[in-house]
C-alpha cells in the first residue's frame, strides 16, 4: 500500500538568510563541494552526519542546561564535537537543509521502542526531519541514538521494506502496529526495523504536523529536566557507520556490526575516556570525566 501524504510546506518553510551554518555543518562532514539538493546527495548527507556527529545526552546526564538556540547547538555539534540528542540533531538538519535548497521541516513524533502493552500515549519528545522531494516526502533522522536509521527513507512506501546499510527499516500505518489506539493519539506511520527475525516498532510520526519551535523546547524542558526522563537517569551515547553501531549505555558499550557483535565493560575512568575520544570522538574535561564515571558506577553498583 502507498500513502500519500501532504505536509502544507508552504505554510511550514520560511526561507532563511544566508549564514556560516550550512558550512561549518558540511565542514564538519568533510564536504567541500556544491551540494545539489537532490535524493542522492540527501543521502550522503544523513550518512556523513551520523558518522561524524555523536547522538548523546552527556549534558542532561550531568544536569547540565540544554539549549535549543542556535548558536548553542552550532558551538555544541560543530564547534566543541560534542554529543546531542533528537532535538538538537534535527533543529540543526532542519536549518542547514533549507539553507542547502532543500524544503525541510520538524514534526515531532512518539517513541515506542521496546513498549509492549502500553495504554496511554507517550509523550511527543522525539524531533525528526522531513524533506519534500519530487519524489514525495522523507525522513531524515541522525537523532535516535543507536537505532536511527541510517539511510533516507521514503514516507511514500507503506508497508514495503527499504534497504539501509545495517538493517531493514519500513513504515505501516500506525494503527496495523500493534498498539492501542489510545497510545497512538494522531499518529499516523509507525517506522519498524527488522530484528531477530521480526518487525519492531521504532517510534510513530505524523507528517502532517509540523512542529513549532514552542513544541520542541516543551519537548526539551521534559528529555533534560525531569526525572522520569531517561535522558537524565540513564547515559546513552551512538555512532553510527555503513559498517556497525556504536552504543554506549552507561558503563556497557557495544558494537553490532556486518561482521558480529562484542560487548565491554567500562572499568575505569581511563577506559572511559579513551572510548569516548577513539569511538565517539568527545573529549570531555577532566571533572566532567570524573563526575560522568562516578555516576555511571553508581548505577552499575545499583543494578547488581
């Protein structure tokens, strides 16, 4: 089955002016080229993008302020080489696409990876991106962590299953997903990957809500401040190549590649450090260092 979708993106984009983002952001990526705004090139993009641009929640876990601004995410990703997570991954793409020529914008959507049974819906904390093609509409998502798809995939081919680098990914309609309706309040696709041999579900968007600025720092407010939030109990930290997936979740760190799976144990702050400096690329500051390890001890010692 083929859905279409209509996204109303000329209520949605607003040009924006010329600025330095667009290059520090492709910079960052090693392009130095003209983009062309086609399909072809937006891969590429969203492939470099994960390789060179962490998906993190460093600064929430310490209790630090996370910023929507601009300028904040901009110094953040492109500057410092710092971690980020959803919002501020795709407040960024959202940006720098439009000022490459493409027509972008942000919808919000709810998570329900490993949700089983659950009755009431989830709350809108996941920002993504959608581009509109000639070719229909596209999501382009650095910002899931681990399980972010790594390829552009296309909103139009409900049902089918689109090819990525590492793993299959489909959209269905969200109400064939599985969940009850009353968790599903106005979402309309369901993005699946296939895992151990079954289709699981990822998190559900409607695209045609686009989301405001207001929307996501409601979203921001949530993910980095409250304490029901994962992202300020847990450490997560992903990168994601054409060859494996690199996540850390607390003091656990795993690889999942084309060629097997290893798992390690992070020991001690040494360990530590040099995993985020050769796998991640973060280098954090020594009392940073410091207060991340004690903390993610404290949990490893919690969970024993």
């Amino acid at each position: 089955m083929v859905t279409q979708f209509k996204a109303g993106l000329s209520a949605v984009i607003t040009p924006l002016p010329p600025s330095d983002i667009s290059s520090a952001w492709l910079k960052k990526l090693g392009i130095q080229q003209e983009i062309v705004p086609d399909l072809e090139n937006l891969k590429k993009l969203l492939a470099l993008h994960l390789q060179n641009i962490p998906f993190g929640n460093l600064a929430s876990f310490l209790n630090d302020q996370v910023s929507l601004a601009v300028p904040d995410i901009v110094h953040k990703l492109l500057v410092q080489g710092r971690e980020g997570y959803c919002l501020e991954h795709n407040t960024l793409t959202q940006l720098v696409l439009n000022e490459l020529g493409y027509q972008a914008y942000n919808t919000l959507g709810r998570v329900y990876y490993q949700q089983t049974g659950i009755q009431a819906a989830p709350v809108r904390t996941h920002l993504v991106t959608i581009i509109q093609l000639e070719e229909g509409l596209f999501l382009f998502d650095p910002g899931f962590g681990g399980m972010t798809p790594n390829q552009v995939l296309s909103l139009q081919q409900t049902g089918q299953s689109q090819s990525a680098p590492l793993e299959p990914y489909r959209f269905i309609a969200a109400e064939d997903s599985g969940i009850q309706n009353s968790a599903l309040t106005e979402m309309k696709l369901m993005l699946q990957t296939y895992v151990r041999d079954e289709w699981v579900n990822i998190y559900a968007i409607n695209p045609e809500q686009s989301a405001s600025a207001s929307d996501a720092s409601l979203a921001n407010w949530y993910i980095s401040t409250s304490p029901e939030s994962l992202f300020t109990r847990q450490l997560m930290l992903a990168r994601v190549t054409s060859e494996a997936r690199i996540a850390l979740k607390n003091n656990t760190l795993q690889i999942h590649g084309k060629h097997g799976s290893s798992k390690q144990i992070i020991e001690t702050q040494q360990d530590l450090e040099q995993m985020l400096e050769s796998l991640f690329r973060i280098h954090l500051s020594q009392t940073d260092s410091e207060k991340v390890f004690k903390k993610i001890r404290q949990i490893s010692e919690h969970d024993t």
